[in-house]
C-alpha cells in the first residue's frame, strides 16, 4: 500500500500540532471510520481514523461527511472514556505502520488516567484499538477472536500486544553500515522487492522509485558497485528529505483522472504516463486521496439499491418499447384487412355459408387480378366481411395508440436516463436522498422507505468563467427545473447536451452580451456533467432561457426549446477545476 510507515512518519509529524488540544466530539460516519474533533490554540481540527482493508489512514481533514442518526457501540465507548480528554503524546515505533494517541482523560472515580488509541494501519489488518492505562483493550473497531485469527486476539479486557514484526532495518534510523550491509544481500530477486524486504517502512511505489532512480529494477546480484553507491545515495536523500520535514508530496492519476498512487518523493517512474500532482502537506494529500475513493465508495454502497432499480425500470421499458414497435409493424397489415372487406362486401352473391375460400378480382389494382381470401366456415358471406373491417378497426385504433404508446415510453426512458445519469454524478448522502425522493413523487419507489426527514436541497454548482460570469449547474433533474424556470432570468443563456442526458446549465448575462468564451467555457462543463463526460466531442445546446418552455404533465427535467445553436466541445476536467467558485 502507498501509506507506508515513512509517510506515516511525516503524518506523525504533522500531527504534533494537536498535541495539547482537547477533544470536543467524536463521530463515527461509517463501520470503519472514527473522527475526533480536537480544540487547540491554533483552532478546531478534525482527526480522521480509518480501519477500512483499502484506504486504512489517520490524518487530519477538511472533509465533513455525513454521520448515521444512531451512534455506532464504539462510537459511544470513546465518548466515554475519551470524554473531554487532552492529547497528551502522539507515538511512532520506528517506521512501524502503527501510530499511538495517548489522551490525558478523567474516568469515573475522578482520577487521570492515560487512554491510548493505537492506529494500526496494515492493509486487510488494520485496526483502530482503545486502551486503557493499564494497557488492557477496552475494545476496537474490528475485533479479533480465535476463529479469526491464532497469532494475535483482539478482544475487550485482553491485554494489548503489538503485531509481529518482520526483521527488517529502518533506513531512517539505521546507521550507513547496517544500510550498506543490507544492500550487499539483495541477491536473486527484483530489486524493487529486494528493498521492501529489507527496509521497513516502504512501499512499493518508493521502493520502485528508488529502483528506476538506480539505473535499472535489477536483481540484486547483478547490482554493480556503481549501482549500489547511486541506491545508497537515493536512500540517503530520501531519508534527509524526511527528517527535515522537506518532503514533496506527490500524487498520481491516470490521464483519465484515476487516482493511482501517492508518495512524499517527487515520482519519476511513471513518465508521461501518468499526471503528477503536488500537495502541500501530508494530510493534505490523503485527503484529496481517499475523499473521491472513500465518497465513491460509500455512495455506491449506499445507492446500489437505486442503481439496481434504475436499471430494472430501464431494461424493462426498452423491452415494451420493442414489443409495442413488433405490434405496430403488424399493424401495417391493415389496408390490406380493408381491402378484404370491400372485395367481400362487392361479391357477397357469389358465396355462402359453410366456403373456406373466395377468389374475387381485385378490382382496385389495374388489370383485375384474382386474389384468395380466407374465410371462417362458421360465418356467413356478410359476416365475414364484416370480420375484416373490424379487424381494421383495431389496426387503426392499436396503432393511433402504439405510436402514443411508444412516444410516451421513450420520454419515460429518456427520463430514466437523466436520473441514472445524475446518480452517477452524486456526490454526497443528500443527493442521493434527493434522487430518492424524486423517484418516489414519480410512482417508481414506495415513499415509505424514504426517512421520515426530507433531504436538505443542496445549491446548484457553480462556477466563475474566465470572462467573469456566473454558470450555474443543476445537480438532478427538480434542481434543473427550479434553476431554469424559476431561478434564472429570460434573457440569462441556457445550456445542455444534444439529445444526451445531462444536467442544465444556466449562464448569469445580466442583460449583456454573453462572449463565446464563456458560452464555449459553460459548454464544457455542461458536457462534463452528463453522459457523454468521456466522449471526444459533445454537442451542447444553447439559447436564450425565455425559449425554454416545461410541457404540461412533463416529467422533472425534461423540457422544449427553441432558436437554439448547437457548439460541438471536448469534455476537460482541468478547466472545470480551475473555474471551480
């Protein structure tokens, strides 16, 4: 994992600034995660804690996520034995990826006791342990028994044992003899594998770093004199940046915006492969880091029931959809249905009762041909005639409303769309209770699963374009609706995707002329704001929003414009960040 212990060792340092505060509340948004709000000299900070098996970290962060109405048990045992405790010590053994919080706390009787949190950051292990001044568990985040695990037990009222610990060397602490020692047994395996079993504390990014640095990812046997020095020296330089706190903090990402990985070096190994972006500090980093995992994550949990049922309603209206269209192509039949009829009724004299055939000509077609016509036995001659011209009937009648039929579904697909659309783009717990709540005024969810309390409505997004105009953006479908035909004026400009479910974007002129820059600008972000977000052109709709009309009995979102123009734009998230309000 990119956290290693040496960056946890420039966490620890940062940290220190806590050092004194008193803590005011704890909050434990989700199973794995606990955050202490901390009071100091220099302000309030938020502590975040996290256990989870694939973002495990402690750092302090800006972000505010959203907290169950119920606290959690664990919850509940910090609140009370941290209470109003004061961060005394903040604890690192070596580049070990354990970090120890000692808070000065007051218990029942009156008296003040030391109460330790060990953050255990290791991957699928990690864990978040209180422990009292006795050095017993109190409990933890993620408890381990027998049946888990035989090496070490994690359970309330046990004592508190460190993990087992590999024979590695801590370069940071290690003197240059026993750093030198240590490269002169990297023999018969990768170098890059070859250091992370050597040294404590790094990952695989450094130590793939320090590998690349070094000339070549050789084995070790092969690794020449000249090439040992050079390693030597990268080591020597990191483990300086280090220790004087002049770390470059560095995160990667795809060139389609993943993130990938992170380290406090400057990243070489990667090229122009990948984006390199740089942070000023440690927390910083993490945060940026997990908050779009960790949100993306959590969202995805928790609306997994809407995407799922979204997906449903969608395969299931694309199927009636087909059906209806197979009824209309039958439908084309019924000319033919009428011109049974006519020859029937014109020949009534020629047939009786009880003939399962009639061959008539046809006196509509030049020449008069003859043409068979089926007949029911049971039927007299007028009476089967009388048989193809209701058929007829139904032909016209089923088609008149197949085609509404079929137009009505494919505005409800369209519809379907825009909210799976905007479930994608959610970003937090209430917009996806806005989404929820929309559906179930739309009839495609009970309201009763819905909470008893309504969803706050969150602002539209908005943005300053390079020319000084505001561009707002609605998040779902009933915010388009209000931005466009309550808040925004007639001669404000109103932008959307072609025929592409996206969200509405309204550009604030004022009453001036609006210049292409920035129309092109909001055209952008309008096309990152939809479904076409990853294409390599998108068509962007715009006019003046006094075009813009809401048929009756339209669903929320779906709108008619007209006197538009149509810009064709590439979707890029570098612009929408720095346009970013």
């Amino acid at each position: 994992m990119a956290l290693d212990g040496a960056f946890l060792y420039s966490v620890k340092t940062e940290l220190t600034k806590l050092i004194g505060g008193r803590i005011d509340k704890v909050y434990q948004p989700s199973r794995d995660e606990i955050i202490i709000s901390i009071r100091t000299r220099q302000g309030g900070f938020k502590l975040l804690i996290s256990a989870s098996a694939s973002s495990a970290r402690v750092h302090i962060t800006a972000s505010s996520p959203d907290n169950p109405m119920k606290p959690p048990m664990f919850c509940m045992l910090l609140r009370k034995h941290l209470g109003s405790g004061r961060l005394k010590e903040i604890r690192q053994d070596g580049l070990e990826r354990i970090i120890f919080l000692d808070f000065e706390c007051i218990n029942e009787l009156g008296d003040i006791v030391t109460v330790t949190l060990a953050c255990e950051i290791m991957g699928k292990y990690s864990n978040l342990i209180a422990i009292n001044h006795e050095g017993k568990i109190l409990d933890s985040i993620r408890r381990v028994d027998e049946d888990m695990s035989r090496e070490r037990l994690v359970l309330p009222g046990m004592k508190y044992e460190l993990p087992p610990r590999d024979d590695r060397i801590s370069f940071v602490h290690s003197s240059e003899e026993e750093v030198f020692k240590t490269l002169e047994k990297l023999k018969n395996t990768e170098l890059s594998k070859a250091l992370i079993a050597a040294f404590e504390g790094i990952s695989p990014v450094l130590a793939r770093e320090w590998a690349y640095k070094t000339g070549e990812n050789l084995n070790g046997g092969e690794l020449t004199e000249k090439r040992r020095k050079r390693l030597f020296e990268e080591i020597m330089r990191t483990r300086e940046m280090l220790l004087s706190h002049n770390c470059r903090f560095t995160s990667v990402s795809t060139k389609e915006g993943l993130l990938k990985d992170f380290s406090f070096v400057d990243i070489m190994q990667y090229g122009n492969l990948m984006n390199m972006k740089k942070h000023e500090s440690a927390c910083e980093l993490l945060d940026y880091f997990y908050a779009q995992r960790d949100n993306a994550a959590r969202l995805k949990q928790r609306a997994n029931d809407l995407f799922k049922m979204l997906m449903n309603t969608s395969e299931r209206i694309t199927k009636r959809i087909a059906n209806q269209k197979n009824e209309l192509l039958q439908c084309a039949k019924k000319d033919e249905m009428k011109l049974m009829g006519d020859l029937l009724s014109a020949n009534l004299y020629r047939f009786k009762k009880g003939d399962t055939k009639a061959e008539v000509e046809n006196f509509y077609d030049e020449g008069c041909p003859l043409i068979e016509i089926c007949l029911n036995e049971r039927l007299t001659p007028a009476q089967n005639a009388q048989k193809y011209y209701s058929e007829y009937r139904k032909a016209v009648t089923a088609e008149k409303k197949l085609a509404e039929q079929i137009e009505l579904g494919e505005q409800e697909l369209e519809y379907i769309d825009s909210v799976f659309d905007s479930l994608t783009r959610a970003v937090t717990e209430n917009e996806v209770n806005e989404l929820r709540l929309e559906l179930a005024e739309q009839g495609y969810m009970r309201a009763s699963r819905l909470k008893s309390k309504p969803p706050k409505i969150a602002p539209p997004l908005e943005y300053i374009s390079s020319d000084g105009y505001r561009i707002l953006l609605g998040r779902n479908n009933k915010q388009n609706d209000r931005l466009t035909l309550k808040t925004a004026m007639k001669t404000d400009i109103w932008l959307h995707t072609h025929n592409i479910p996206g969200t509405h974007a309204i550009i604030e002129a004022h009453g001036e002329e609006v210049p292409d820059t920035t129309i092109e600008e909001a055209a952008v972000l309008a096309a990152l704001n939809s479904k076409a977000k990853n294409s390599a052109q998108v068509p962007v709709d715009y006019c003046l929003v006094k075009f813009v009309k809401k048929p009756n009995g339209a669903k929320p979102g779906m709108v008619i414009f007209s006197n538009n123009r149509t810009i064709y734009v590439k979707p890029d998230a570098a612009l929408e960040e720095r346009l970013r309000k």
